[in-house]
C-alpha cells in the first residue's frame, strides 16, 4: 500500500497538515508546541499521544474520547506494554521506535489487539514530537476501517505485529505541507 492509498482511506489529512505546519528543530516539531485550539475540531477525538519513557516502555499520555471508544476503554495513564497482549507488545513497538528513531512519519494498519475484546482493523498515523533535545513523544491519530476496507488488506491478518506499514518519503508529504 503507499502513502497516498493509506491517506485517503483514513482521513488523516488534517491531522498530518497540523504536525507539517509546526515550528521545527532538526525536522522535528517540539510537544509543547501542539495547541488543540488550532486543531481541526474533527480530529481531536481519534489524537493519541504516547511517551517513550527512559526505560524504553511507551506510556499513553492522552487518549481522545474517539479512540477510547473504538478500545473500549480509556488507557490514559497507562503504559502500553500492561495493555497489550505480551506476544504482540514487541511487535507493536517497533513501529513507535522507528518513528521516534527515525524523527519521520510513519503508518500502519493492524487488528486491535486487546485482551478479551473483539478485534479490529484500524490504521495509525504516528507523527514524531521532540522534548528540548530528546525525540520521546508520538503523536497519533487512528481510524477504524470499515469491513469492506479491511478486506482488501494485501497481507494476511496477523494479531501480533501491524499488518500494513507505509513509510512515506519527503516526495509523499509534499502534497499535505
């Protein structure tokens, strides 16, 4: 799937045009610069923000009302790896890492992975955000999929790892900026 596939089934447009349009250090907006006042209305219940604390586990800093209830639940507060399944906590960190490391944007599609819940295909955008010198947050919006996208889906379902991740070049960015 490219970038351009990714976007448009997602409506992640918005939200990837606020984070183009912040200040930057290094190709990185700093946190403190993220102001929900000038965000699209529309987006602030799917926004989710993550921290990559100094041990390495991600902690859930901010849920929007949207994405707790497509979790069924609100996780705020809580870190990511006491959430997920263990077999499908180190696959899902990957992609966190490689944004954060990489200081880019980056998607995936993946099943919901919640213990004793019902599974879900969703996408993520995950947008990299800077704390002074440390690259340590991920902002990110999700999107459910409906049944009809989910099933065109080019791998196969997989409950641990993202099905689906779409590393946009500067050239796939240009068009959002």
């Amino acid at each position: 799937m490219d970038f351009a596939a990714f976007m448009a089934a997602s409506g992640f447009g918005d939200c990837l045009r606020y984070w183009l349009r912040l200040p930057r250090t290094d190709g990185v907006p700093e946190k403190r610069q993220l102001d929900p006042a000038q965000m699209p209305r529309h987006i602030l219940p799917w926004l989710v923000l993550y921290q990559r604390m100094p041990n390495g586990r991600y902690l859930c800093r901010l849920m929007g009302t949207g994405a707790c209830a497509m979790w069924g639940e609100d996780p705020t507060w809580r870190y990511v790896d006491e959430i997920l399944p263990p077999a499908a906590y180190a696959a899902r960190r990957a992609p966190f890492d490689e944004c954060l490391d990489q200081g880019r944007p980056l998607g995936f599609q993946a099943r919901l992975v919640m213990r004793g819940r019902e599974w879900k295909t969703y996408r993520r955008l995950m947008l990299p955000l800077r704390c002074g010198a440390v690259v340590d947050h991920v902002f990110s919006m999700v999107s459910a999929l409906k049944v009809a996208e989910a099933g065109r889906m080019q791998a196969p379902p997989t409950l641990d790892g993202p099905e689906t991740i779409v590393r946009p070049t500067d050239r796939d960015l240009a068009p959002w900026s």
